[in-house]
C-alpha cells in the first residue's frame, strides 16, 4: 500500500490543512502459488499500516458489490 495525504497551505497566513489522503495498492496476479512470496510485517508500526490496508480493501471490495447489485 502506497500513501498521500493532499494538503493546502493559504499563501496569506501559511497555515496548513490536509484535505485528502489517498490509497493506491497493487497486486500481481500469479497462478503458481509456489512463486509467491508472504509478506510479513516486522515492526507493531508496519502491522498497523497492513491493517489498515487490508481493511481499505475490504471497504472497497465491500463498496464495489454494493454498486454492482444496484444496477
């Protein structure tokens, strides 16, 4: 998982506000699973980053199902 967070900062008084973040996470499609690595966090800070990927993908899969049983 790759993070951004979008700020604005007013040129009048230099102060700073985050006003998006952003996710982007990418996947390789590999049908031999015996080539596939695991990955493993290895600090407490690197889990909860995981985490909180892997719950943003849940959200989205979550989402995508629901607009696809609307139409």
């Amino acid at each position: 998982m790759f993070g951004v967070t979008a700020n604005v900062v007013d040129a009048q008084t230099g102060s700073e506000q985050t006003t998006n973040e952003f996710r982007f996470t990418w996947a390789k499609v590999d049908t031999d699973s015996a080539n596939q690595r695991k990955v493993v966090p290895k600090t407490y800070q690197e889990a909860m980053l995981w985490l909180e990927g892997r719950r943003a993908l849940e959200m989205g899969d979550e989402i995508r199902g629901l607009r696809t049983q609307k139409r």
